[in-house]
C-alpha cells in the first residue's frame, strides 16, 4: 500500500465502522422495530393475494438442513423456530433485569400490572372458549393465541403516540406485557408439547449450565458462548419443547448486576447483551418470522367475509380486543379496590384502558401460538386473519384513546410552564387542574 492510499483507506474504515454503529442504534428504537414488522407483514399480506402467491407459499416450504439432526425444517420453522429464539432471548435478559433491578423487584410495585396481566390472559381465553365452545373438533385448541401481547409492537405504537403521556403509564405497559411474555413462554412449553424427549432435554442442561456458568464468570466471548447456545437449543428443540424456550432459559442465565471489580461506569452483562442482539432481533429475526407468518390467502371480498364469520377468527378478535381490554381493567381495578395496593397517582383508569388496548397487540407471539394449535391451511388462515385484524383494531383504538390522552397531559404540561402572574410560582398550582 503506498503512502498516498494509506490515508484514503483508514478513512474507509473509520467510516464504515460508525456507519454500522449508527444502523444499529436506529434499529434498537422501539418505532423502526414496530415499523419493520408492520412492512414485513405488509408485503407477506399482498404477496399472497397475488397471482405469484404460490411462489410465496412454494418459498415458505423450502426445506434446509441435515435430517440426522432433525433440522430439515422449512424456512418459515426456521423463522418460527430458529429466528423467534433470538427474540425471546432478548426477553428473556429484559425478564431478568425486570425480576433483579427493576420493577418487579418490588412487589408492591409489581402488584398490579402482574394481576393486569394475568387477567389479560385468563378473560381472552374464556372469551374464545366461549365463542367456540362446541364447534368443530379442535377448534379450542386455540384457546391461548388470544392471551399474548407482542411487547415490541405494543412500544413502538406508543412511542410513536407519546410526547407527554406520564412515564408511569410505559413503565405499567412495559411490566405488564413483560409478565405477560414470562406467561405466554410457560403456556408454550406446557400446552403446546405434543411429544417429550426426556434424553434429549436433560442433555439440553449440560450445554445450559456451562453457558450459566460462563457469563456468571463474565465471559463473553462470542467463540464459547454462541456454540453452547446453539447447542442448547438444538437439545431443546429435538426434545419436543418448543425451541424459543431455550433462547428464555439462555437470557435468565446471565447476570444482571455488576460483578466484582467493575465500575459504575460499566454496564452489566445482561444490559450489554441486549444492547448488542437487539439490532438483530429487531432488524432481522421478528420482522423474517413476520413475513413468513402473515402470509394469508383471503380469497377476496367472499373470502374476507367468510374468514371473519369464522369462530376461530371471531374468538381471536374478540379476545384481542374485548379480552385485554376487559381483562386487564378490571382485574387492576379490582386489585386496588380489594387489597392495598394503589394506581400510581400520575396515571387515571382512561390511562389504563389505553394500555389494555396496547395488550391486545398480539402480533408476534400470537401467530406463533397459532401454528403450533392448527396444522390445517384453512385454519391457520382464519388465525392469520383473526391476529391481523384483532391487532391492528386494538392499535387503533389505543391510539384513539391514548392520543386524546396526550393532548390532555400537553395543555396540563403547558399549564405548568406558565407563570401569567409573575410570582414565580406556576399558575397551573394556583388553580389546580386534574385530568379529565
């Protein structure tokens, strides 16, 4: 390299370097996720009532990988099984900090958005029971694809809402579908195991436990860790256990706090890993499963009419919809009329029932749960139907709800900021004002 290329080279590189950083800090925003899942979504929706729909389908059933590791899977399990374990490791690190350093460290803290999502489970189940209570035979084995919040797109619409909403009200969301999220993986694992490996599954513990014992040690090196991530969940996943339980049990293993011997200045592990895996899980992993999950042929109008006729379809959107919204008011209501807990002072109950209508954001957990109840086309496309349209009702009316909300904090923030009298002391606290 001659003296006069040397230059233009380390410029080359110092610029491709901060170029890749900035492309990751934008895709750790809580909006580009959500709007990378919608376009994903999008596209997999108008692709399949085209003429070229059965290019789609013939791509979602292209087969890869060795047979002798039972890995010849499809390119939409591979989405569903391979790339979601991104996405609930990352859940499971942001579990984990929840449980040691954040909200649900404190249980009167934690109190009510637990119950809130706990009855944000238990009423959209009932409300699909109910409605397909004596249908056709297998149709309750739908019963829980309903009672996910897909946490990553609930956020992005409220961060795309937000500008004076109270931080209390993301904080409530933020735990709420977390728990919700810790539900939905131990609903996975019990209720949607149809055969068990027990060999397969205590091997499973090995990789698992070296893996714990490595990053409790502070190890991070990709080269010893990322192998005995692979190979826990390629155990877990011949064990019959739906893999994306592996990547959960991966994320509660590392450490949240600060080890001995760092500093203040330092983040800890848990907090790096996210940092560096979520540009991944955000950019690549959900909105790939997305796009091989949303898929759905509706047939045209006759179509759409019929699939939302559908039990399936109306179970789902109802437990969506009326579910969460039901659900999650009413049993924090309840909680704070029955016990000693209390609302934190900054939110109101309209405030609550915007975010029961995030709750009944689904998308990602949903659909998942929904390939592994029904096998059958017809089904899954009533459940790809019922998800879609249930989300995209509850987002809207969220967004109603919780944009008026916003107006109303606006006004009370510029109340606050004004002083008409010149005494100093901001006239909003001279005439109190609470909100409407």
């Amino acid at each position: 390299m001659t003296p006069s290329q040397q230059p233009r080279r380390q410029a080359l590189t110092r610029g491709s370097w901060p170029e890749s950083r900035r492309i990751a800090s934008v895709l750790r925003r809580e909006t580009v996720g959500g709007v990378l899942l919608i376009i994903a979504a999008a596209v997999a929706l108008i692709w399949a009532n085209t003429p070229w729909a059965d290019a789609y389908e013939a791509l979602r059933e292209v087969h890869i990988g060795p047979s002798a590791l039972h890995l010849n899977l499809s390119l939409s399990e591979w989405a569903a099984d391979g790339l979601l374990a991104i996405f609930f490791f990352v859940v499971g690190l942001e579990l984990k900090r929840e449980f040691v350093a954040g909200d649900l460290r404190d249980p009167r803290r934690a109190a009510l958005p637990v119950v809130a999502a706990v009855g944000g489970m238990v009423v959209p189940a009932l409300i699909y029971v109910v409605i397909n209570r004596g249908g056709p035979a297998g149709t309750l084995d739908g019963w829980a694809i309903p009672t996910a919040t897909d946490i990553a797109f609930a956020l992005a619409v409220l961060a795309v809402i937000n500008t004076h909403l109270p931080a209390a009200l993301r904080t409530f969301l933020l735990t709420l579908a977390v728990v919700d999220d810790l539900l939905a993986v131990t609903v996975i694992a019990v209720f949607y195991t149809s055969e068990l490996d027990l060999p397969y599954l205590a091997a499973a513990l090995i990789p698992l436990a070296l893996f714990a014992l490595a990053v409790q040690r502070r190890v991070s090196a990709p080269w010893l860790l990322v192998p005995l991530a692979l190979v826990t969940w390629w155990l877990v996943h011949s064990s019959g256990v739906h893999a994306t339980v592996a990547g959960v049990l991966l994320g509660f293993t590392v450490p949240v706090l600060l080890g001995r011997g760092e500093t203040d200045a330092e983040h800890g592990l848990a907090e790096r890993f996210e940092h560096l895996i979520r540009p991944l899980s955000t950019g690549f992993a959900v909105p790939v499963f997305a796009f091989f999950a949303a898929g759905v042929t509706i047939g045209g109008l006759s179509g759409l009419t019929d699939s939302l006729g559908d039990r399936i379809t109306l179970g789902i959107m109802a437990g969506l919809v009326v579910g969460k919204l039901v659900g999650i008011t009413a049993t924090t209501w309840l909680t704070v009329k029955l016990t000693r807990a209390e609302l934190d002072a900054e939110l109101s109950w309209i405030d609550v029932s915007g975010v029961a209508l995030l709750g009944g954001i689904g998308f990602t957990v949903s659909l998942l749960v929904g390939e592994l109840a029904f096998t059958g086309d017809a089904q899954a496309d009533h459940v790809r139907i019922g998800v879609l349209f249930g989300t995209l009702t509850a987002a809207v009316l969220a967004t109603v709800v919780l944009r008026a909300r916003n107006r109303v904090y606006r006004v009370l923030a510029e109340a606050e900021e004004r002083d008409d009298d010149g005494d100093g002391i901001p006239d909003v606290y001279q005439r109190p004002q609470t909100p409407s």
